[in-house]
C-alpha cells in the first residue's frame, strides 16, 4: 500500500506562510477504514460509570433505560460508537464478573483499589453492560481479568454470554432472565499486564496469554471469538516483538498498544488553563502516535507479513491534571479546543494505517480523561472532542484514499510540528471525504489539494473552531463550541482550494 508521505518544511517568510500542497490518489483507494477505529472505552472509574452511563432503575430525576441514562443512549448511537470496552483499564484485572450477575439487592460490594479506593455495589454489572450496547447499537469488547482472575473465570464468562444451548453458565445466564446469548466477539486477555494487570515480563504474559487463549473459544461456534493480547505502553518495542514471536498467529485476533497525550506524567499541566508551550507538547505526543504506530506495525510485519493481527489501539486520548478540587482518583478533566485537536490529528493518523490499525478505543467515554461526554446530575454536554468524532463517522467502513502531503511547519521555540494533518476517504455511494485539522494556534493556513482520478462537481463541509484553544463548553454554555457549515473551500477542476483558520478541524465532503 502506497504509504503517506509527509514532507513538513519551514516555509515561513515576514510572517506569511506558504501553501501547503496535498495530492490524494483516489483512484488508489483500496483498504478499508475499519469503523472499529471508532471504539470507545468505559472504565468503572471516577463517574464514568456509576453517575455517567448508570443512574439506577429507580432514578426518577434522570430520565433512563434500565438504570442508563437516555441522553447518554442518545448522543452515542448519534455518534456511531462502534465498539465499547469494559470494564476496564486496571479496574478489569480486580473485577470478578460473577459479582455484578444476579438480583441486585444480592450482589457483593467491592472497593475500586485502582481508582479513589470507593465502594461500588456491582449494581452495573454483565446484563446491564451487555443490554445497554445493544441500546446504543455498539459491539461490546470485554476484558477480562487476567492479573487476578482465573482461567476458568474467563472461560465461564465466555461461556455465560455466548453459549448457545444447555451449559452451567447458560443456565445461569438464563435463571438471571436472558434467554439469548449476546454473541460478544471481542476479549481482551488482560490489561497492561506489563503494569497494574500483574508486572510481568513480555515473555511470562506470552505464555500466560497463550493458556487463557487455548480455553477461550466460541463453544457453539455461532460466535467467532476475536482475541486481544495486552500490548506495548508506548514505545516498548520489545513488549511487541515478544508477543509477535512467542504467541501463534492463530491465537491472535489483535495485539493492543497504549499511548496517552501527556506531557510529563509527574507535571501533567492543567486542562483548561494551559499555555501555548502546554499545547506544543501535548500535540507533539499526540502526532508521536504516527510514529509509534509505523514501529509497531514494522515489527508485526516481521511475523505477519500478511497482516492478519490487527493493532488495536485501545487506550488513547489526553491527560491533563484533574479539575481543581475533584477526587484525583477520578481523572475528572474538562475538554477543549485541544482535545478537538488531539482527536482530529489521532483519527488521520488510524485511517493513514488502516492497513494495520483496524481497532480503536477513545480513553473515555464520559466523565473520565478525554471524555465524549461530560454529566452534572440531570445535565449532559458534549464536548469539542464529541463533536470531532461525530464530524469524522463519514469515514467508518470507507475506502482510504492515499495521500502524499507538503506541508508548512508549526513552530514553538526552536521546535516544530508539521501544522496540517490530513487523511481522507471514498464511501459506497462514491463520496470522498476529506479530514484536515490546522494544528497551528496562530497562523491561518492556505492548502492546495490536488485530486488524482475521482470526478466531483460539489464540496461542501463542516468547521469546528473557536475564538480561543482554551474554549470548551459548559453546563452553563454547552454549545459555545459546535460544528458550522465551512465556506472555505472551492473547487475547480481537480484542485480544491481551502483556507483554514488557526485550530481548526474541517471535514469536506465531494460529490
Ligand atoms: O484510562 C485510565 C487508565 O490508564 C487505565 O485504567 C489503564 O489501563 C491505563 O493506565
């Protein structure tokens, strides 16, 4: 597959900069953007759960489906999440699944040892998870405990949500009133075994990863169970080619990878009062994504060059330091122009490796880190990053259309950032669209796009900008930041002209 090409250079003279030069092949367009790129993560942490999605059955002030709040089911079927991972994060390797099954008023309490040390009354547990993607019209991805569980736990679970006939753990399923099995493709075996899923070293996990894989099977075989190994943080290469030449490809439905937006751990910044030396380096580790996913790519391509293991990329996002005076147990961030950034810049770079990168999931979904959504009791909001998701859906399942770019340079200090990121697509009904995000906070940006094969006559398209990076909505001002046509854009022939305003995300549509 014909690889993106960036060639960023400085091209700045008297403060004017020059334009930047992009050429998509369309008639080249072949691998498909997978929509699993579109995931979603909800943790039992903080309130992404318990006050987030869950408000209980008897909740008279929320409106709610089964205890799950209605708004929340509406903005994510709106969204097209295409997969929702639960329940965690490090939460997965503490939690016992047969707790959370069963009348509630029955159910074992736990402490969340991971996140604030709270106790949860497992009233969320299997059947609401399970029943509440199907609410949403999402897959659900479950992960299970590895660090603390065991093997037979995992194979009961499979068995309890899958088997399709008379088994101990169907039979269960069904005394606890769900007659069908829920079909779940996706397990996660573990969670960042290399850390808080059990410190263990690349090759112990091998084989741990290889027992629990060998007794995880679809028993009825009406489900074909998608497996995924816990992968790499960040640039452990090693973790990677461990896994790659230890684990039979046969075993392996996809290797995950984590990698945050931070920019120190110890001194992580605020969320919404950050400088513009702040911003520089949370993009800075938001684009290395690009180069982390072409490392560990490279070393899959060594053990399977036919690329049947999928990179999943199931923890990603921004991380600042918590909202002043919330739990620091809780990762309660607000959202900003920023993040709308981080996500335009990180779904280009998935689609860019589609090849590979065929799984993804946003760290999280509502209330917690790079949340979609954000909750106050009754009052829900969107976030800048919601709106970039809902911008980018255009692209799920479509073709990916190569891209070679030349691009100006973003630059802070002595260092620099190619200012344009960019990716874009070819849907069944013959549409291009494409995806650009002007990471530079000052400077406006001229781009010239040249189409190689295609026959559009229109462009249209949507903006999301606002008058300062540090913006975000509120329970007070939810809409401050939302989508807006775009009028910047001009076709002639196969070159389209766009102007761009300083952080900016556009998605343009040709027909
Ligand atoms: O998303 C928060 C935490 O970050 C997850 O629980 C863990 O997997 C990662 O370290």
């Amino acid at each position: 597959m014909k690889r993106l090409l960036i060639a960023c250079t400085t091209l700045i003279a008297f403060n004017t900069h020059a334009q930047n030069n992009l050429v998509f092949n369309v008639d080249a367009a072949k691998t498909t953007i997978s929509k699993q790129i579109y995931g979603h993560f909800a943790e039992h942490l903080g309130h992404c759960i318990y006050g987030g999605f869950y408000v209980g059955e008897g909740n008279t002030k929320i409106p709610n489906t089964n205890g799950v709040r209605n708004d929340v089911i509406d903005a994510l079927k709106k969204l097209k999440i295409a997969n929702l991972r639960w329940p965690g994060g490090c939460f997965a390797d503490t939690y016992h699944w047969k707790d959370g099954i069963g009348p509630k008023n029955k159910r074992p309490g736990m402490v969340n040892a991971w996140w604030g040390g709270v106790t949860e009354d497992n009233s969320f547990g299997t059947h609401d998870f399970l029943n509440m993607c199907e609410l949403i019209g999402t897959e659900p991805y479950l992960a299970g405990n590895v660090g603390s569980g065991t093997v037979q736990d995992l194979t009961d679970w499979v068995q309890y949500v899958n088997f399709n006939g008379k088994s101990p753990m169907s039979d269960l399923r069904q005394q606890n009133g769900r007659e069908k099995p829920w079909h779940v493709t996706y397990w996660g075996v573990g969670n960042e075994a290399w850390g808080c899923g059990g410190n263990m070293t690349p090759e112990h996990y091998a084989d741990v990863y290889r027992q629990y894989a060998t007794f995880m099977t679809g028993w009825s075989n009406e489900t074909k169970i998608f497996r995924i190994a816990s992968g790499a943080n960040s640039k452990d290469y090693n973790w990677t080619e461990v896994l790659m030449k230890k684990i039979p490809l046969n075993m392996l439905g996809g290797l995950a990878l984590h990698h945050y937006s931070v920019i120190e751990w110890r001194k992580k910044g605020p969320a919404v009062d950050f400088s513009e030396q702040q911003y520089f380096e949370t993009m800075q580790s938001a684009l290395f994504m690009d180069s982390l996913v072409t490392k560990h790519s490279a070393i899959m391509d060594k053990y399977d060059p036919e690329k049947r293991v999928a990179l999943v990329v199931d923890e990603w996002g921004g991380w600042y330091d918590v909202e002043p005076g919330t739990n620091p147990g809780f990762l309660y961030q607000q959202n900003t122009m920023r993040d709308a950034m981080i996500a335009g810049a990180t779904l280009n770079i998935f689609h860019n490796h589609s090849d590979r990168v065929r799984m993804a999931n946003l760290a999280q979904t509502i209330n917690v880190l790079q949340a979609v959504l954000l909750t106050n009791e009754e009052k829900m909001i969107l976030t800048p990053t919601y709106h970039v998701m809902e911008m980018y859906n255009v692209h799920q399942d479509a073709k990916l259309v190569p891209l070679t770019i030349k691009c100006n340079n973003y630059v802070v200090g002595n260092e620099k950032l190619p200012a344009i990121s960019a990716s874009a697509s070819k849907d069944s009904t013959g549409a291009m669209h494409i995806s650009l995000v002007n990471i530079d906070a000052k400077a406006a940006q001229d781009i010239s796009i040249t189409l190689e094969g295609g026959n559009y006559k229109t462009v249209g398209g949507r903006i999301l900008t606002s008058a300062k990076l540090q913006d975000h909505n509120t329970f007070e001002q939810p809409a401050k930041i939302k989508p807006a046509p775009f009028q910047g854009a001009a076709l002639k022939g196969k070159t389209l002209s766009v102007k761009m305003p300083p952080f900016s995300v556009v998605v343009l549509e040709l027909k």
